[in-house]
C-alpha cells in the first residue's frame, strides 16, 4: 500500500501534463496531491481506498495517452489498459465506478468512435472486474455471482446507519467537518503524552481546493459565454475550458454519486473527488507561477509555502508522533476533529 501511494503523485502528474502539455502544471499537481495528510495515513494503515485511487487514476492517464497516440498498436494498447484498469478499480470497491463515470461524461470529446467506446470503456472493464470474482465464487460456490451482488447493493443502498463517532455526511466532505481516527492513546504520568492518528487530509489544502473548484466553474462559464458573444465555432476548446472540464466532471462524477448512498459514510470515500478538486487549485497556482506579473507569482508561492507549512505542522498526527496535550490541543481547530 505504501508503494502504491508513493506513486500516486506520479500519476496525478501524468494526468496533468497529458491534459495540459505543461510540465510546470504536471509538476504543481504532484506536488499538492504529496501534501495531502489523508493520503499519507490510508498508504501507511495499509487501507483499500488506496487501490481504489490508484487503478482509477491510472485508468485516466492509460486513456489521455491512448487518445493522444496518432499510432493504431499504441492507442490499442493503451485503451486496452485504460479498461482493465477501471475494472480492477471498481473491483477493489464499487466507489471505483466514479473514475469509469468520469470517462463517459467525457468521451464524446474525445476521437473515439462509439464501437470503440463500447469495447474499451464497457466490454473491457466488465470482464476484469468479473474475473476478480474467479477465485471467490469457487471458495463461496453456494451464492453465485448475481446473488452476491445483490447482497452488496441492498448494503449500498440500505437506509439503516450504525452509529460511529467519525462517520460523515457526504455534503460536509470538501468542508473538511468530520475526519477519522485511527489511533489514540494517551500515557499517564506527570506530562500527559499523546499517540495519535488522524485519517484527515491537509485542511488548508482542502479548503483551498473547494474554493478553487468555485472559481473554475466561475471561469469557465465566463468564458464559455465570450465565446459565443464572439460566435466561435471552433470544435477545439480553449485549454483552460478542457483542464477545468475535466477536473469539474471528475469531481462531480466520484463525489454526487454519495448523495444516494444511505449507508454510514466517511471522510476517505472522498479521497477520489479530493485528487480532483487538487489539480484543480494546481491550476491556479501553476497559472500564478507562469503569469508575467508579479503579484500572481508572489500569491502562488505564498500559497505553496502554506501548504508545506500546514503539512508540516498536522504531520504529527499523521504519523503518530507523540505530542503533549496542548500540543494535541493546538492541531484541533474544529470540535468535531476531536
């Protein structure tokens, strides 16, 4: 697990650069995804939400380079990956299905013909997930496939919840309200010392994120509306209209979904829609850092070396790191972080 997360930020730079052909965008997007606290803590505790997010990122990056292949073997190849990755992502957990979900929202502006789509983005995804069944049904033989999946969509879509001191409502999850804990221990003595691990990300980052994904969809719709003031016809979208589409219908597609589900719920079932809403502020910060003004670069800097700061201070929480209580103290800015 702790591999798999390693390489994480590799492939949110792949993605970036793929949707961009910017190295500087690619370079930003990996780097705020590696300030991310939930992510660092789900590779460590070895927890499946990391191989949900790994497949389906490598998914998309399989697809981008697949569509951008002019070579016929190549774009077979890598299409023939992008399904076998969606597959093996919404067979670890059915929360997967928001990066397959992504792609359709997108596919009609991509160079693939429907034939295609159907092969790549249904039939190949299909069989990988149902041969990760293989092995299961043959030490279960009495439930059968359709039987077993039965079972799991009546716990989807179940109203009953459990109780759980951290579960959370889906809206509150990109407010950053209601985090896990993992691990908390407390050690007597004449200074109290506490061992603690918190399932939650960065909050400045995600704070920041949320407010980024506002002003994508602020931007874009200003210009979506210049450009039919000016009567463009061109079938070919400006780059900030295609990145911010594509991070916005991504986010939507891996967090809305939630809102159906009546099941309890936690902070991590939004990791997925969280990478998304981060290349979003990368965004911003990357066209900061490119701009020809100062004060754009002074802010996008400034923002970079927030971030570090936040990562730095909640760190010991993500690591277990003993801390006195004040300290301890210090780190929960919100009552429900407690």
């Amino acid at each position: 697990n702790a591999w798999l997360g390693s390489l994480i930020p590799l492939l949110v730079a792949g993605v970036a650069y793929q949707l961009s052909k910017r190295r500087s965008y690619a370079l930003v997007a990996a780097l705020l995804v590696s300030l991310d606290g939930l992510l660092l803590v789900e590779s460590r505790y070895a927890l499946m939400s990391i191989h949900v997010l790994f497949w389906g990122l490598a998914g998309h990056y399989f697809c981008l380079l697949g569509l951008d292949s002019k070579q016929r073997q190549r774009r077979f190849l890598w299409l023939l990956l992008t399904g076998v990755c969606l597959g093996a992502s919404a067979a670890v957990k059915w929360y997967g299905l928001g990066f397959w979900l992504g792609l359709v929202g997108l596919w009609h502006l991509a160079d693939l013909k429907f034939s295609k789509f159907v092969a790549y983005l249904v039939a190949v995804p299909t069989i990988t997930y149902s041969l990760s069944w293989v092995i299961h049904l043959r030490q279960n033989p009495n439930i059968g496939f359709i039987g077993v999946h039965r079972k799991i969509l009546g716990f989807h879509l179940a109203v009953a919840q459990y109780e759980h001191a951290d579960k959370s409502s889906w809206w509150t999850w990109p407010l950053h309200l209601r985090p896990m804990t993992y691990l908390y221990q407390k050690t007597p003595g004449s200074t109290s010392v506490i061992y603690n691990v918190h399932g939650m990300g960065n909050p400045v980052l995600w704070w920041l994120s949320t407010a980024a994904l506002i002003g994508l969809v602020v931007i874009m719709a200003a210009r979506q509306w210049s450009r039919r003031q000016r009567s463009n016809t061109s079938t070919q979208p400006p780059q900030v209209l295609w990145v911010g589409g594509y991070v916005l219908v991504n986010y939507i597609a891996n967090w809305i979904p939630w809102s159906q589900v009546g099941r309890t719920a936690f902070l991590y079932y939004y990791l997925n829609a969280a990478v998304f809403s981060f290349m979003g502020l990368a965004w911003f910060v990357d066209m900061g850092l490119c701009s020809s003004r100062r004060w754009p670069k002074i802010l996008s800097v400034s923002v970079i070396a927030l971030l570090l700061a936040a990562f730095i201070f909640w760190l010991p929480i993500y690591l277990g790191l003993p801390l006195d209580l004040a300290e301890f103290n210090r780190r929960m800015w919100l009552k429900p972080w407690y």
